[in-house]
C-alpha cells in the first residue's frame, strides 16, 4: 500500500501497520553499494509487517529504559497489527535494553503462545485482555514510572496541570492494588481501560494504550511529566489547574 501520512517519509509503501498510520523513524543508514543516504522507512519495504513491529517494540522497550520508566526486568511492551487477534510482547525476565526481536513472543487474545522460543511477559493476561475490551488498541506500554506511581500510592489523583495531560489523557483512574500477573488484575485492568488512554496500577506502576506503539509511549511519558509537575508544585504547597472551560474550548478549537 502507499502510505500518505505526512511523516515526511515521502510515497513509500507503509510496512509497519498495514490499514493505519505511519510509525515514523527519523534513522538514517546508508548502504555500501549504492553511497546513498536512505530513510529507514525505505529498507523497511523489505521487511515484513511482523518484523517492522517486532524492531519497534524493541526500539520502544530500550527508550522507556533510557528514559528511566522502565526498570532492568520490569515493565514490557506489545503490539498487533491493526484489529489483528494475536500480538508480539516481550520475553519475562530478560534485561529489557537487550530484547532483540527475536526474543520476542507471540501470543493470542487468550495469553497463549502461539509463536517464539522464550517465556512471555507475566503480565500478558492484562495485554491480551486489553487487546479483548479495546478494539481501537493495538500498542500497550506497562512501565514503572516512580513519580506517576508514587503518586498512586498515595491516592493523589492526577489533575489537569499540563494542556497535552488534560487534552491527551484526561481522568487516569488508579486501579486497586492486584497481584501482578493474576487474572484478577487483568479483570481489573479491562475494567478500568475502558474510554481510558492510562491507567496507574496501585504500588506497581503504570499503563499507556495507543493505536500504535508511539501513542501508548506517548501516553505513559505525558502521565509521567502532569505526575511529576503535580509532585514539585505540591512541595511548594499549590497546585494550580487548567480552567476547565479552558480545556473545553481547546478541545472545540482542535476538534478533539
Ligand atoms: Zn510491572
């Protein structure tokens, strides 16, 4: 398929989600034989469409490390292409910075294997659940973010502090303390995810959904900012909010 979107990738066929939008990688390589410089979503042409999304979760999973959401073994990443009835999720217990694609596991909307060598996420009951109740989801991010996290713990809501938090996130519902792995936090998890970008999981961390990987990113880095901007001015002893007609008008302005 040619893909329009305007990632500036150009008329080129669209490898990572056929029937969605473009996932934009601004990587360059440049092939020996030729000396020209080519876009990344050039060479993904020749990748199928599982690989392409394998190569993001794993380019997603190492950010999240680097950017300190995600701790050595805990946090995990999936995906699926468009509306499809099986996802890719990372392997339980691997350091996450050196997940590599293949050491990624396939699973059903049961949680079941379906494809892969290595163990799957213990959390993969809540992914497959998610991926059950949200039709509209193809990416879900599970990361430990401290500020968002501790936020829960103490019961503090998050308030619209930030125009993107308010716009993009809206009410993030904290999700009673489960066990992790347990079917009774995936029902807990499905519940909650409903008309909901993220969630925050009671002393355990957080989750972001997304149409594509760069959204449910998206959704758990914006989380952890509106946290951590709401943490610093209660230290100050104010935390001043967006009006709500505000956030009403800029919502009618953007249509969104
Ligand atoms: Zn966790």
């Amino acid at each position: 398929m040619i893909c329009s979107c305007d990632s500036g990738a150009g008329q080129v066929e669209c490898f990572h989600l056929e029937g969605s939008r473009h996932v934009v990688n601004r990587n360059f390589y440049e092939p020996a034989e030729s000396g020209l410089t080519v876009q990344m979503e050039d060479r993904g042409k020749f990748l199928s469409q599982d690989e392409g999304l394998k190569q993001e979760i794993v380019r997603m999973t190492s950010l999240l490390y680097d950017r300190g959401l995600i701790t050595a073994v805990g946090g995990n990443v999936s995906a699926r292409n468009a509306g499809a009835k099986e996802f890719w999720i990372t392997p339980s217990n691997l350091f996450k910075k050196d997940v590599t694609p293949g050491d990624l596991v396939k699973c059903d909307l049961q949680a079941k294997v379906v494809k892969g060598l290595m163990k799957p996420s213990i959390e993969t009951p809540f992914h497959a659940a998610i991926f059950r109740r949200r039709e509209d989801v193809n990416a879900v991010v599970h990361a430990h973010n401290p500020i968002a996290t501790a936020l829960g713990v103490a019961g503090v809501e998050i308030e619209p502090v930030t125009m993107e938090g308010a716009l993009l996130l809206g009410e993030v519902p904290i999700v009673p303390f489960k066990n992790p792995g347990t079917s009774a936090l995936a029902e807990a998890v499905a519940e909650h995810i409903v008309g909901h970008r993220a969630l925050i999981l009671k002393n355990h961390g957080v989750i972001g959904v997304g149409y594509e990987l760069v959204e449910a990113m998206s959704a758990v880095e914006i989380l952890e900012e509106a946290a951590t901007i709401m943490y610093v001015s209660k230290i100050f002893g104010k935390t001043t909010t967006i009006p709500r007609e505000e956030i009403e008008a800029i919502k009618k302005l953007y249509k969104i």
